[in-house]
C-alpha cells in the first residue's frame, strides 16, 4: 500500500470532519415579527364541524366517501380532499364528555417542508410566516410529506397528474382572505370562539391569559379573531399547564390549548430544536460554502491523476500488469 | 488492440435467461404506462401515511447502493493506486452505470409532478437547504459521469484512436468527480433521514450520524456487489476464478464493517435505546436480523483462509449485501412511523413488485448484451485456451 496516498487520502477525510466541527450550527428560525396563526382552545370545541364545512367551500374540496345515497362527507382524517378535520377524544375515565381536537396545518416557525423541499415549492411568507405552496414549482417528489411531523401535506395519489394540498391558511393565490383583511374560514365560522385568528405573539399572550384565570370563573372568549369586539362568556375549564406550539420544534403559528394531555388528542411530542435545524446543520457543515468538496475534489484529482498514469503505463505493458497480480 | 478486456462475441445474445428477463422488463414497461396513465395510485400502495414506498427504497436508496461497485472500486483503484483491481473495474463501472441510470429514472417514475423536474436544475427555484436537491443533482452530475468513464470501452471497440486519446488525457478528471459525487449523494441518502425525525424509529434515526453510516455501508456494499458480480461471472460464463484478487476486497469490508458496528452500537448506547433491541417488537426483530447479517461478513472475512475461498467471499459478500439493503429498509420503511395520533399501514402491491423486479431484470439484461458487445471483462487467459471459439458451449450460454 502506499503510504504517501493513504496519508493524503486520510488528512482529506479530517478537512471534512474538522470543517463540521467549526461550521456554525443554525439553531431554529425566528418568528416573523407580523407571524399570524390561529388559538385552537379545545376546552371550547363543541365539535360542530362548521370548520371543517367552511374550509371545504372555500378550498373546493369536494366531500369524502360520499355516494348519491349518502351524500355526506365522512372523512376520517386529513388528506389532499380534507385540509381541516375534527377528531373527538373521549377519555377513558371521567364524564366529562368529549374533547375536540382540530387538525390543519401548524404554519411552523422552523417548517420542515419547507426546509426539504429541492425545488422551493412550499415557502414561508417572511412576513406573515404562513406556509404556502406551489404547485406549479413541486416535483411530487413527497419530501414534505415525509418531513412534515404533524403529517400535513397530501398528495392526490389517485390521479394522473396529482398535487400535493395543505392548508395555506385561506391566503392562497385565488382565496387571499388575510391579504384582503378577512379570517381563514375555520377560524370566522366557529361559534364559541374554540378557534380565532390573530398574531402569534397576541394569540400566545392570550393563551397565557387564558392558563392564568381560575377555574370555574367567567370569561369572555373573543369570537373570530383576537381582535374581535365580540365574544361569548364562558366558564373557565382545567387547562393543562401547556401550550401546544410555544415550543414544539421551534414553535408552530397555530397554538393549543386543552384539557386533556395533548399526547392522548394525537399530538406528536417534538423536541424544542427543530427536525429542520438538526438537518440543515449537518448539511451545511458538509457543505458549507463548499469548501470541503473542493479541497476533497483537488486531492481526488492529484490523485487520480498520478494514479490513472501509473494504469495507463500498465496498459501498454501487459507482463508489468502481470508482475503486479503476481505481487498480490 | 486492448490486450486487458475483450467482449465475449462468441456468446449467443439471445438465450433463454436473457428472453425471462426481457419478458418481467416488459411488464414493468406495461405497469408503469397504467402508473402514467392513472396516478401513482392506480399501482402502489402508498398513502397519506407511506409518502415513499417501494419504489424509492428499494429502486433509489437501496439500489444505487448496490451501485456503489464503480465508485468503490476508483476509490480503491485510482486514490489508495491498488492497481491489481484494474481488471475489475470496467465491469463494475458497468454495473453502476445500469443500476444509476435505472436508480434516476425510478426516482422519475416515483415524482408525483414529474414534468416538473427540471426547476431542481433552474438556479431559481433550487433551495439549498434541501437534502433532496444534494440528491437529485448529483445522482443526475454521476450518471453523466459514469457515462463518460465507460466512453473508453465503447471508442476501444469501434477503435475510435482520436476518442480514445482525448478520454484518456481527461478521464483523471471524471474519476475524480466520479468519487466525489458518491461520497456526497450517497452520505446525503442517510441524511435524508434527519428531517423525519420521531417519524424514524430511535434504532435507526441516528441524527447527525445518519451520513456516515450510509457512506460506510454505501462503500462496503461497492466491494459486495463487484465479489457478488465477480463470482456471478466466473460461473455463469464459466471463467477462471478471480478469488485471489476479490479476497482483498474482503479484507476491506471487514475493516469498514468492523468500523461501522463499533460507531453504530455505540451510537446506540449513547442515546440510550439498546434496550429497545430487546423489547420484543417487529421492529427490534428486524434490528436483531439486520445484526446477525452484518455480524455475518465480519466472522467470514476475519479469517485469511476464508478469505482465499470463492465460496466463503461470496456468501460473506451476499450477506453483506442483504444486511445494507435491509439497513435502508429498516430506516426509510420499516422503522417508519407516520404520525403519532394514526395507523398507517403499508405493504407494497404486486404491481409494485413487479415494476422493482422488471427493473432488476433490465439491469441483468443490459449488463449481458454489453458484456457480449463491448470490451468490458478482463482477457480470461486460461478461459481462452480450455474453450476454443467453436466449442458449442451451451452451458456457459445459459447465464
């Protein structure tokens, strides 16, 4: 073996590992000062599914599992025909009924999808944070589906040429509903105010709020928006000492409240340093300013070089070849 | 005149293997026309929950792993100068070459909006944090690549002298970018993993160790496919045995092995989930599996005598690769948890299958034609003088 080769060979492979050790590890991403969501207060669903109706007509999804005898829709959980669902929990001891949890889009701080998507079809407005997508940009190659830890995106496997649908929040290109000052569909139809729409920092200084007050006192829950003048007195359930989406992977735009531990509604437990930071540290640390692939690639080439000579040269000689096989 | 690799012309082209292999590629064709026609879910069985299902794990990420000769080989050859594998090299880039462009093209098949895959290559639209980019441009830059490094067997044939000049005064080059762009994309397949997260079961999502254990097993399972190729050669064409060159591969996949294990174990000590091995699961089933498969190899190689023995490489090289593929497997589906509040199942179709087996097929089928066409396998000496060219040798004719 030659030594000199194996020593270069090895000096490159420590240019790749020590460039990972300096490379700057990207902690989560900010939230965008103007950040909008929604507060999903679960204590307060009824489970009327107005939500999930509205989000249908404004997204003109069609129903699911419906036929000319049962027209209605039936869709068990999210998918590329249903953007926003209700799920009930009943919990296994307690009559206490009960507890709704909505499920749409968490409009990430440090979105996934948007981290892994090659071809920047899902974008997050640096403004408002929203997670848009475009279909006209996306391969279909389903990263964002795979990446996505709350399981939003969808694909339309069953036709030709098939998309993939996520909520955007009602502000897609043709609805633009908070770009035209109006509230996503599911948060203007709730009835109780389970779900208003507002700023992220409003909304989490009205969770806070919210956690604060004693249970069993009133207080006016608003209706449609943070910013609402009305609302609807209710009572002051139990909260869980959690809002869901303050931390979850960096922290999510849609925040929740409940009664019940979120791990029984069908929340994942993330940790706090998003999936996307983790990810892009590494990839950037390889590959940072592509320093360590082109001190790689130069050694490759001397290499190879001196290297490919020394083959050629054989070539032309065959019992020189023959001499090296003996060798082994 | 090249006095080191000859096409075997004196074969027939069509026998019955290959007339086998070309009706299973004939029905990936048809599948695959129903999958344009109809949607990805006419024929696979993926869901909201299985984004990737056969097609990308095996066809892509356990595929071009099985790819990784060529590149396993020019490392050897060309970087660490082992010049006693020369001989191997043109059959394995080959291989690679197939196993590559068929890897890219499934890849094609599997995109969900396939005519718009040409925005990853429009600076635009190109996000670079994206793993998936890493990927899809440099399997795409190594396709070309390995294309351009076979260029010389096909210019020695038609005995383009000009040609072949120019390839040899620029190939150093190539060779160069044709080991970089494997160590990149194939580490960048393990990373392909992080982004998932929880969604990969904690025996598998090593987070940042995710790139090197692909590169080391990428690299391992290089060296098992050109002794699995190697051996497939020697008995189906009935050639002299190349033991005595491959059991030095042998010996550098028990290193890499051994280096793999002793990071992967401690990697699981150190996040805390050994016990999981245990916990009596599918999953830590399938983890005890993939174990014994690469635990396997390592015994085998560890001995120099059984080194020196064809039998031993080769069943040392098989279970390495089943213990690689299984690996891939393990992680992107296996291990794979689609959402914490649902269950997804998933179990790939007939026809999924079929199209997977249909490719394979093509690739057997291709490598036969242009092993008989071009001059791609090392000049079989002994071969040459126990056959003589009119020895109706329908044995051989079989593979």
């Amino acid at each position: 073996m030659d030594r000199r080769n194996f020593l270069k060979l090895a000096s490159a492979g420590a240019v790749i590992a020590t460039s990972s050790g300096n490379a700057q590890a990207r902690g989560n991403l900010e939230v965008p000062d103007e950040a909008v969501g929604m507060l999903f207060d679960a204590t307060r669903c009824i489970g009327c599914r107005a939500c999930v109706v509205a989000c249908k007509d404004i997204n003109g999804m069609p129903p699911e599992q419906s036929t000319p005898e049962e027209p209605w829709d039936l869709a068990m959980d999210l998918s590329a025909d249903t953007l926003n669902i209700i799920k009930a929990y009943e919990p296994p001891q307690g009559d206490d009924g009960f507890e709704f949890i909505k499920r749409n889009c968490m409009h990430c701080v440090d979105a996934g999808c948007v981290s892994v998507c090659p071809v920047t079809a899902m974008k997050k407005d640096p403004k408002t944070g929203i997670v848009s997508h475009d279909p006209d940009a996306c391969i279909g190659c389903r990263y964002c589906v795979a990446a996505c830890p709350y399981n939003i995106p969808k694909y339309e496997y069953d036709e030709a040429m098939g998309q993939i649908q996520k909520c955007q929040l009602c502000n897609q290109k043709g609805v633009e509903r908070i770009d035209n000052g109006e509230l996503p569909g599911c948060a203007e139809v709730c009835p109780t105010g389970a779900n208003i729409y507002g700023k992220r920092s409003d909304l989490l200084e009205e969770a806070k709020r919210r956690m604060a007050l004693k249970p069993g006192d009133k207080y006016v829950y608003k209706l449609g928006s943070i910013d609402s003048p009305y609302g609807q007195e209710g009572e002051v359930p139990n909260y869980q000492d959690h809002i869901y989406g303050e931390k979850e992977g960096g922290g999510t735009q849609v925040l929740m409240l409940a009664g019940n531990r979120f791990e029984d509604l069908g929340m994942p437990d993330i940790p706090e340093l998003s999936y996307a930071a983790v990810s892009e540290t590494v990839q950037h640390s390889i590959y940072s300013n592509f320093l360590a692939p082109a001190t790689v690639l130069g050694g490759l080439l001397y290499m190879a070089r001196r290297n490919i000579k020394g083959s050629q040269d054989e070539e032309q000689d065959p019992n020189q070849d023959k001499s090296g096989e003996d060798r082994s | 005149m090249s006095g080191h690799h000859q096409p075997l012309s004196n074969r027939k082209l069509i026998t019955l293997p290959s007339l086998i292999l070309a009706v299973l590629a004939f029905i990936a064709l048809v599948l695959l026309a129903k999958r344009f026609a109809f949607g990805l879910g006419s024929v696979t069985n993926l869901n909201d929950g299985y984004p990737w299902g056969l097609w990308v794990v095996y066809d892509v990420v356990v595929g071009t792993g099985f790819a990784c000769g060529g590149y396993a080989l020019a490392l050897v050859v060309y970087i660490a100068n082992k010049g006693k594998y020369h001989p191997l090299v043109r059959p394995a880039l080959l291989a690679s070459l197939f196993g590559y462009t068929l890897g890219g093209i499934s890849a094609f098949i599997d995109m969900g909006r396939y005519w718009n895959f040409y925005n990853m290559f429009l600076p635009d639209q190109m996000n670079l944090n994206s793993v998936m980019l890493e990927v899809g441009l440099c399997v795409t830059a190594y396709c070309t690549v390995l294309f351009i490094e076979f260029m010389p067997a096909v210019a020695e044939h038609y005995k383009m002298q000009k040609l072949k000049a120019i390839l040899e005064k620029v190939l150093f080059v190539f060779i160069a970018i044709g080991v970089l762009l494997p160590t990149m994309h194939q580490s960048s397949l393990g990373s392909l993993l992080i982004a998932m997260g929880y969604k990969v079961d904690p025996l598998w999502q090593s987070l940042q160790l995710q790139p090197l254990f692909a590169i080391l097993t990428a690299i391992t399972l290089g060296f098992s496919i050109v002794i699995f190729e190697a051996s497939f050669v020697t008995v189906g064409f009935k050639r002299s045995s190349e033991t005595h060159i491959l059991k030095g591969l042998g010996k550098m996949i028990q290193v890499m092995l051994s280096v793999y294990l002793v990071i992967r174990f401690g990697d699981l000590a150190m996040r805390g989930v050994l016990p999981n091995i245990f916990d009596g699961s599918f999953r830590s089933f399938m983890f005890m599996v993939e174990t014994v498969l690469f635990v396997v190899p390592l015994v085998i190689l560890s001995s120099p005598q059984r080194r020196n023995r064809g039998s031993m490489l080769l069943i040392a090289a098989v279970s390495m690769l089943f213990a690689g593929a299984l690996y891939r497997f393990n992680a992107f589906l296996i291990g794979w948890t689609p959402d914490a509040s649902n269950s997804f199942v998933y179990f790939p179709s007939t026809e999924e299958f079929l199209v997977s087996i249909g490719i394979i097929a093509m690739e057997i089928l291709g490598y036969l034609i242009i092993v008989k066409w071009l001059p791609i396998l090392p000049v079989d000496h002994a071969a040459d003088h126990a056959e003589p060219h009119g020895k109706p040798a329908s044995q051989p004719e079989q593979a």
